[in-house]
C-alpha cells in the first residue's frame, strides 16, 4: 500500500500538491481562494483538481446557482406599477372603464392592455361584461394591498445587482413574473468545491515535498547542460491513453489503391471504360452469342435513357456478325444463328469489365499491357456473398509468345503481391480457350473461394478486332478479396459504413509489394 502512495506521489504535478496542501489547510476553500493563496491561476487549479479527482484522490462537488435580476423592462414596470396595477388604481375610483376607453383613462399603452386584462381576470381584479371592465369586490381589496409579484418586483428593483436566495413567498412572485415576457433576467453562476478523499489523506498523512519538476525536457535544457540538475516527474507509461479514431480510407478503397499499385508496379497502364456500354462491346466483341443466358433481362440491366448505344466501325461491326454467324477465317464454324445488329445496340450496364480489353484492343497496337478496376452490375438479389453492383480489375497481355503459362504467372504474381495463395482450375468463357478459375483456400471455412476468370482469347475474338498476336486476359472480383483480409463474413459490410467497424480498423494496410 504504502509503495502504491509513494508511486501515486511520484506522479503528481507540483499544482496537485500545492491544491492538496491548500485543501489540507483549509477544507472548504474555493477554488479561487486556492488559486489566490498558491499563486496558480484558476485554469490550473480546476485542472489539476480534474487530474486529482480523477485519481480519487478528491472529490469535486459542482454548484450551480440561480441569480435573478431585472431587465429594463422589469425595472420600468417596478417604478410605474404592473400595467394591471395601473389600471386598478383608476378602477378605484371609476368603478368601471368602457374597454375601448382604457388605454386614455389609465395612460397604460395600447399594446398592454390586453395582456393587463388578462392580468385582471386571472388575480380577479375585474371581470369584464360587454365590453366593459369592472371592478370586483376582491379587486377593491387590493387596493391598498401589494400582490406577491409586486412585491418580487420592488425587492429586485431594490436589490439591482440580482438576487440569489428568496423567501418562499418571493419565489412564488418569481414564478409568476417568470410568466411575463422580459421582465426578469436569469444568470447561472457555478461554483465548485472539494472534498479530500481517503486517498488524499493517505498522501497528506505520509507528506511529500513540493519541489519544480520537469515535465518537459527542451532544447535549452540541452544545450546549457540544465538537464543534468533538473529533476524529472516520473510517468505512468501504463496509464490508458484516449483512443483516437484518424481519418483513413474506407477499407474498399485501400484494396483497390493496392491493386492499382500492383498493376502499375508490374509495367501495366491502366486504363477507364464507361459505366453505360453498348451489348456490343459487352457481349458481342467477346464472341458471346446473341441468345447467351448472360444476356437475359434476369441478369443483366438495360437501360432505358439511352436505350440504344452507337454500334462502332462498321468493319468491325460486319467482321464481328460474320465470325458469330459462320466463324468467318477464324478456323471456327461460329454460332450459326443470324446476328442481330439491334442486340448489339443494346445499352447495357456493363456486367464486368472484358468489353474493356476487347475496346483496349481494337484501339491499341500490341504489345499491350493494359489493366482497369471498376464497378460492374448484375441482376443479384442482395444477400451476405452477392450485390448488384461490385468491383473487378481486368488484365490484358497482347504479344508475340504470350501464353497460357505468362497467365498463370501473371495471376500467381498479383496474387502474392497481395499476400494471397492462390490455384487454379479449369473453367469456360465464349471468349477463351485455354480457360481457368482462380480460387483461394480458405483455412476457417476449409474450402476454396472462387476469385476471378481468365484465359487466353479466342481467335473468334481477336480476329476481328485486328489482332493477330496471342493476349491473355482476367476479370477478378475485388470484394471477395476484402472479405478474406478485413475478416467479413457479410459482403453488405463493405457498402453500409458501419462507422464502428470503420473506426476499428487498424490504418496500416499499406501495400505488401
Ligand atoms: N468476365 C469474366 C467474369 O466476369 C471474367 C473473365 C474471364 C475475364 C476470362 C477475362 C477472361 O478477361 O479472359 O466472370
């Protein structure tokens, strides 16, 4: 116990002490007398009480007090008498006022006598018949008596710099003046006191010396050497420190930023596509036929403003229906249906971000490294794997001697920059052949997720985009990745700002490269 005081002392401020030594002194001194008495200003003894109080050593009472006081008007009203008074005190004598003669006879202002009437009729002065105020019988009483209100009234106008404390009696004048608008002013003064808790005593009774600590070590204490003779206030290095919540970047956010750091680390260019795309570039540049389950209502939206794109050259349009119609010189038969220019027209929330490579492609000379990450959408209902709306980062390798074998690589690369495993296994697109799914194993759920499609493009997609060397290509989903490393069993997570879980989440999530 006694060490646990000696540590508790070690770690007060000199203002501590001095307010311990001030309230050891005298008890009930204020905080002002303390301040007075010391030579502290008040700031540091109601901060060093805080720190006291917070280590029970004392105990801070707060009072908070009342002062009451007259306004102008309230002054006016105490010199002339209330409006109602006003109107009384003729009464007397008339017995009876026509209301539309009151403001002459009394002198009280037009716009008060309403409210002097009401005044009237709710002390039951006067009652008022057709128009007409009389006097009652309990008004002539009071006459020559002061109303309770009055005598608030004359007690404050006698006491002009406020009153703190009143009788019973006064503080029902209060009240019902307090009714009035703008007569009274009402001031909230606090005040604070303290009590030495068992603690404090404990470290009065073992005593301590009240001596300059450094809290600080400065520049001129190491330069003039001072810092070897200065004594140093220990710190409680335990002690619990606030909990800040920095701004940072939403965790979607950083991922993306990581990705595009990998990519552009890798020699890749990044490039944008549109939200809105034509079905062509979507669909049909990738050699997915016209009546693709891909294409129905139930999985893809088709916009209404605008309903249609603009289809893009014409050579390549007529290039693109010949391969789907009969494989044109691709070596392939094609789908063998008619191909319809209308679909192609479509518009269409891109459902991923291929139509980017296949455009990237028509638009670019190999060799290309091209990368892009972006939202896509699709007719999901919403639940814990799936959204309408996610994001993917697409890749494209288009060059002399590229293979399935630079894919893998490529993808195996991206992946453990990211700090993920990955394997890979045989899959189907319209638009590859080779053809493969990444997945990752997942230790927790003791199975392996599914990360993205990639593959090399068919001939029946180069082709008519007027490429002749192989490309390698891969469209991988974004959140899934998110959820794995943030530990997110429910994708919505990622889109609700839960602001606790956001706050929570460590900052440092910088790139593993
Ligand atoms: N577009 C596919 C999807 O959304 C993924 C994909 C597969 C992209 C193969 C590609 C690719 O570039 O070559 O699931």
């Amino acid at each position: 116990m006694s060490e646990d005081i000696e540590k508790t002392i070690s770690e007060l401020h000199i203002y501590e002490k001095k307010l311990l030594k001030e309230l050891e002194a005298k008890p009930e001194a204020t905080p002002e007398e303390i301040a007075e008495n010391s030579g502290m200003d008040i700031k540091s003894v109601m901060s060093a009480a805080g720190s006291l109080a917070s280590k029970d050593i004392i105990e801070m009472h707060k009072d908070v007090e009342e002062i009451y006081s007259l306004t102008d008007d309230g002054m006016e009203y105490a010199e002339k008498g209330l409006p109602e008074r006003r109107i009384l005190d003729v009464l007397a004598k008339k017995e009876q006022i026509h209301m539309k003669d009151l403001s002459d006879e009394t002198g009280v202002d037009k716009k008060e006598t309403n409210i002097a009437i009401g005044w009237l009729r709710r002390k039951n002065w006067a009652q008022i018949d057709k128009g007409v105020v009389n006097i009652t019988e309990f008004g002539k009483d009071f006459v020559s008596k002061m109303d309770i209100d009055e005598e608030t009234l004359d007690y404050l106008k006698a006491n002009a710099d406020g009153v703190k404390l009143f009788t019973d009696d006064l503080m029902n004048g209060v009240k019902k003046l307090a009714g009035r608008k703008n007569i009274l002013n009402v001031k909230k003064e606090t005040s604070h006191s303290f009590t030495i808790l068992p603690k404090g005593e404990e470290i009065l009774k073992h005593g301590f010396e009240i001596k300059e600590q450094a809290t600080q070590l400065t520049h001129e204490h190491l330069k003039d050497g001072e810092w070897k003779s200065l004594e140093y206030r220990p710190y409680d290095i335990n002690a619990e420190a606030p909990v800040i919540f920095a701004g940072k970047k939403h965790p979607l956010r950083v991922i993306i930023d990581e990705i595009r750091e990998i990519f552009l680390n890798m020699g890749f260019s990044e490039d944008k596509g549109e939200y809105v795309e034509s079905a062509f570039w979507n669909f049909d540049s990738l050699f997915q036929p016209q009546d693709h389950a891909a294409r129905e209502m139930q999985d893809t939206f088709y916009l209404k403003n605008p309903l249609t794109c603009d289809l893009p050259d014409m050579d390549l349009v007529k290039l693109t229906a010949e391969t789907h119609e009969t494989g044109a010189d691709t070596g392939s038969i094609g789908w063998q249906y008619d191909w319809s220019e209308d679909i192609a027209r479509q518009s269409v929330l891109r459902t991923h971000t291929t139509g980017i490579s296949t455009k990237h492609l028509f638009e670019h000379e190999p060799p290309i490294k091209m990368f892009s990450v972006g939202r896509v959408f699709r007719r999901e209902t919403f639940d814990y794997k799936h959204l309408p709306e996610f994001h993917q980062v697409e890749g494209l390798v288009c060059d002399e001697g590229i293979s399935y074998q630079n894919l893998l690589g490529t993808l195996k690369e991206f992946y453990k920059k990211l700090g993920f495993e990955v394997r890979f296994r045989p899959a189907y697109f319209p638009y590859t052949y080779l053809s493969t799914e990444t997945e990752i194993y997942l230790e927790e759920k003791e199975s392996w997720i599914e990360l993205g499609g990639a593959g090399m493009f068919r001939p029946e997609v180069l082709k008519p985009l007027g490429i002749n060397q192989p490309a390698l290509a891969f469209g991988l989903g974004i959140e899934r990745l998110a959820m794995i490393r943030y530990d997110v069993e429910d994708i919505r997570m990622l889109y609700k700002s839960d602001i606790k879980w956001l706050r929570e989440l460590p900052i440092d999530q910088g790139v593993r490269l």
